[in-house]
C-alpha cells in the first residue's frame, strides 16, 4: 500500500463514519452500507494505477456506466483505460470525503482532488500541485446482506485543472 500525503485524513474520515454509522437510526440498512463502503474505499484509495485497479474493481461493477472523461459515457473498463492516461500525465492524491448524502441507492460527495503535472503542458506547469473540486452521484446496486454494494452508475463533475 502507498501511503499518500492525505492518507491520514482519509483514515481518520472512515473511522469517524463508522462510528456515525452505529448511532444513525435515520439511514436505512442499505443506505449505512453504502456509505460505509465509500469510506473504506476511500481510506484504501491507492495513488499508482495498478493500485487503483485493484481497489476500482471493487467498487464498480464491470458493466458499470461512468459519465467523467469526455463527452459520451464510458463502461467501466474503457474508463480504466481513460485513467490510465491520467495518471501518466499527472501524480494524483484525493482528499477526504468534505460531504456525503445517502438517499435510496444513490451516494452523493464532494471532495478536493489533488494532481500534479509531470511535464509543462500548456498553463500547467511541471511539479505545480493543482486542486480540483469533484461532486459525484454514485448509483449503487444491492448485491445481498453478505456482499457489499457496488456501483452501477457514476456520474462525476470537476472544475478544470488550473482553473481554465
């Protein structure tokens, strides 16, 4: 596992949720389940792309549609592809979860995500830290009490890189 610069308050998040979770009588037992599992993933988040892969299969089912990069949607394995390219172009780190709505089947959360240009490429500079805030709605699909959620549904929404 590679511990990035944000791991500890990832953790720290999951660990908080958790507890939250126990002494939430409002959230349905799908709905608890749900978050809890976007918290550990995200506690588990990895930096390298082999990493992530790892852990992505985890959470989104194979034929899982994903509205992030580009204009059209993706199926989960050509947004892996999509990442790829990602993060030859840039060092990634994600922030903690700053909010997280669970209604139903669908997470909603926002979060900063941090990358890091590896070469000049146009305003972005090499080794300049960028910031982005990202929203997400992840619809997620109930594979039974002994199995944890998984998504089926992704839609992400970034401000750009560098602000332009």
């Amino acid at each position: 596992m590679i511990i990035t610069k944000r791991f500890t308050e990832r953790e720290e998040s999951y660990n908080q949720v958790v507890a939250d979770i126990k002494n939430n009588s409002t959230e349905t037992d799908f709905e608890k389940r749900i978050k809890e599992k976007i918290y550990r993933w995200w506690k588990d988040w990895q930096p390298d792309y082999d990493g992530w892969c790892k852990i992505a299969d985890t959470l989104y089912l194979d034929d899982c549609i994903i509205e992030a990069i580009g204009d059209e949607p993706q199926i989960y394995n050509i947004y892996r592809d999509a990442m790829k390219h990602q993060r030859d172009a840039f060092e990634m780190d994600m922030g903690k979860i700053e909010k997280c709505v669970v209604e139903d089947d669908t997470l909603t959360i926002w979060y900063y995500m941090y990358l890091t240009a590896k070469a000049d490429m146009g305003p972005l500079k090499k080794g300049e830290t960028y910031r982005i805030k990202v929203t997400e709605f992840n619809t997620f699909t109930d594979l039974g009490a002994d199995k944890d959620p998984m998504v089926n549904h992704l839609i992400l929404i970034a401000t750009s890189v560098g602000g332009h």
